[in-house]
C-alpha cells in the first residue's frame, strides 16, 4: 500500500470515529434530557398532590405516599429540600403481566412513582417517561410500559392544560 492509500485510510477511519462517538454523545445527551419528564404544576402543592392520587385512583391504580422523603434527605446533609413529595403508584394488573412475562427483573420498574416538589416558589411535577422506557423493552414489559404510559399521560393530563 502506498503511503497515499495508508494516509487516507487513516484519516477515513479517524472520521469514522470521530462520526460515531459524536452520534453516541449525543444520543446519551438526549436519553438523559428524555428520561425524566418535569412539568410546573397549575395548582399549589397540596392540590397537586390530591389531584394525582385522585386521579390514579380513578385509573385503578393505588397512590401511596412515601412517607419521610424530607426528613430523610436532611438527616442525609441536604439542608432545605423545600417541600417535596414521592407517591408510589401501583397497578396489580400490570404488575402480574410483567411478572408473567418471565422477568422477575421487571420488579425494579415497580412501584411507578410520581415526584411533587416545589422549586424556586412553583410546584413541579416529575416522572420517568414510560413510553421511552418501553422501548427498551420487548414483549409483555413493552406493551405494559405503553399502557402505563397511558394510564399517567390520563392521571396528569391537568399539567398539560393551558
């Protein structure tokens, strides 16, 4: 090979790589903005709260809060976390369709949980999307994730009211 051939095949395969790694950074750069979904919240904290648990209970779905979340984050050296609110959403149906997929794995995705907290004097409201994680996910788990995904764009669609 001449040493014409060798520079030019060195520097397509530096830009091959150049290429690739640019489209993995961006790929985890987006993934990262997509994965959590935050929403400001029309109403003050305590309405916000209700309004999700209300409404997951109309889905058929039980809303627990967890209990302690401030104490917590305090006693663990966050000094002023604001108010801030976790609530544990389940569905036992959805949660024996992924169990009878196979993957008792799937567990870790279970409860679903809502974050309420208030920032910079407003009240936000902040969940993992649902429907990106389905797509990672084949078979019953997707399909379930898709329903999910549903059943909380319908628990939350008051955020998204003008």
């Amino acid at each position: 090979m001449t040493a014409f051939l060798k520079s030019h095949f060195a520097w397509g395969f530096y830009g091959l790589f150049l290429g690739a790694a640019f489209t993995i950074a961006i790929a985890v750069a987006w993934t990262r903005a997509a994965i959590i979904e935050e929403h400001e919240s029309p109403f003050n904290f305590e309405t916000t709260v209700q309004t999700i648990k209300d409404n997951a209970v109309h889905e058929g779905w039980r809303a627990t809060p967890v209990e302690g979340m401030q104490t917590r984050l305090v006693e663990a050296g966050y000094d002023e976390p604001g108010r801030i609110e976790v609530i544990a959403l389940c569905n036992e149906q959805y949660a024996c369709s992924m169990l009878k997929s196979g993957k008792k794995s799937s567990l870790a995705m279970m409860p679903c949980s809502v974050a309420v907290y208030e920032k910079d004097g407003k009240v936000y409201v902040a969940t993992v999307n649902k429907g990106l994680m389905g797509r990672l996910f084949r078979n019953e788990a997707a399909v379930v994730l898709r329903h999910v995904r549903n059943d909380e764009n319908r628990m939350l669609a008051f955020l998204h009211k003008p």
